[in-house]
C-alpha cells in the first residue's frame, strides 16, 4: 500500500490532492506539509478538505513527516520542489512532480535526482492532456510545415507563470514530432508591425482572468481549412486523481524519470 505525503497540502491544488487520496483505499495518507509562514500550520488535514481528523498535523518542513511515506506529490513552487528533489534523492522517496515554472537548470537537478529515485513529472496529470499530446504529435507529424500552428491557453487570475507547462508541453510535442527545438521556433509575443508569420514557427497566447481552471487549444491552420484540438478542464479534480493515481503507479518502479503516458500505459 502507497503512504503518501502532500506538500502545499493547505492551497488550492493541495486540498484537492488531500481529497484525492482519501477517496482511495490503496493509499494512506501519511504526511502534509505548508510553507513556515502558512496560518494553517499545526492544523489536521483532515478538517482541511472537511473531513474528520485524520492525526496528520501540517508541518513546515518534509524532515518532519511521517518516515514510512514512500512517496511525496508536489504541486508548490520551483523553490521548494529544488529543495524536495534533493531530500527524496537522499531519502530514497519517490516524488510525483506537478509543478509548472521550472527552469533548464531545475530540470537539470530533476534529471539528476531521478538517477536516485522514481519520478513522475508531467505539466498536466489529466488523462485528456496526455492523449492530447500524442494526437498532437500524430497530426504535426502529418501536416507538416504547411500549416501554421498556433497555441492558445487561458488560466485562472492568480496563475503566476506563462505560458502554462501544458501550453509549453504541447508545443514540445508538436516541434518533436517536426524535428524541431521549440526554442529555436517558438514565438511568445507580438506587438507592432511584426511582419509576415515566419515559416515553421510555434505561437503562443496566454489568456488570465477570472476563474478559469485551464483551457488549450492548438490550431493548425492552413490554406482553405483549419484543424484544432482543444482540451477544456472543469474540475480540478481531473488532475488531483492522475497525481494520485501516478503516486500509487511510481511506488513499484525503479529509480528514473517518468511521464503520465507512461503511467496510463502501464494501467
């Protein structure tokens, strides 16, 4: 049985991770931690998500939690993720990583720890992102560069990055699947007279306000026609019970870097 640890456990992703895992009988939950100025620490987790008591105080620090947790969901901030990948590493934890705003050197030391322990990261743990990744990487395969591609992303007021890590995921798959770098292609702003639309490039829009929970569309537009595919998410839910169902996946593998599609492929 998977004993599983939450950081962040009193946020918005947090809570709905806590209720994920206590609708499961396979997992346990074990530990939930806050950063050292929340209000909510020293608070049962339980009574965070409305529930009974559960004797699982939030505390401020991921030395502090339960020992026997053998796996930790991390939705927080590049900051503490940096400091959990170095813990888990040392500790032999496995970690399941939904944190978006990574740098190359964060993923860096992701890559680094994952030599260490098992690690799931993915930028959406919904199921319909992840096929979506593929079907996208099917039909820039198929289209090639004579249609332009552009990303569209719209995301709740407080979201704090852009464009989101599934905006960025579906831009990844796309130039992949064209033996492209994204880097090299991508285009994140325009403004003025920018001129024509350079060939092969990937375009992005961000959209923020009120409370979207998080819609991508990619279009794939050419002469006389216009494919797209979009994924509009409703509950964030959907993504709390991929998190929790990859948890309980990465507690059997060994050491090394996983995604969602390996999670669904193996179930």
């Amino acid at each position: 049985m998977s004993k599983i640890a939450v950081a962040g456990a009193a946020g918005r992703m947090g809570r709905q991770l806590l209720q994920a895992v206590l609708e499961r009988e396979d997992i346990v939950l074990c530990g939930a931690t806050e950063h050292p100025q929340a209000e909510t620490l020293g608070m049962d987790a339980g009574l965070l998500v409305g529930n009974e008591k559960l004797g699982i105080q939030l505390v401020d620090a991921i030395a502090s939690i339960d020992q026997s947790v053998n796996t930790i969901i991390d939705f927080t901030s590049p900051a503490n993720t940096r400091a959990l990948l170095e813990y888990a590493a040392a500790n032999s934890k496995n970690l399941v990583i939904g944190t978006t705003g990574l740098t190359e050197e964060d993923k860096a030391l992701l890559n680094d720890a994952a030599k260490s322990t098992a690690i799931v990261f993915a930028s959406n743990y919904s199921v319909g992102v992840t096929l979506s990744l593929e079907l996208l990487a099917h039909a820039a395969k198929v289209l090639g560069d004579h249609y332009d591609i552009e990303i569209i992303e719209a995301h709740h007021r407080h979201k704090v990055d852009a464009p989101s890590g599934t905006a960025l995921s579906m831009g990844e798959s796309i130039a992949q699947a064209q033996g492209k770098d994204l880097n090299s292609c991508a285009v994140y702003a325009r403004e003025g007279i920018t001129g024509a639309r350079e060939d092969g490039a990937i375009g992005f829009a961000t959209v923020r306000g009120g409370d979207v929970i998080g819609e991508h569309t990619v279009m794939f537009c050419g002469q006389g026609e216009r494919l797209e595919i979009t994924h509009k998410a409703t509950d964030r839910m959907t993504f709390a019970r991929g998190a929790v169902r990859a948890a309980s996946w990465v507690a059997g593998q060994p050491a090394g870097l996983y995604s969602m599609t390996d999670v669904l492929r193996v179930n």
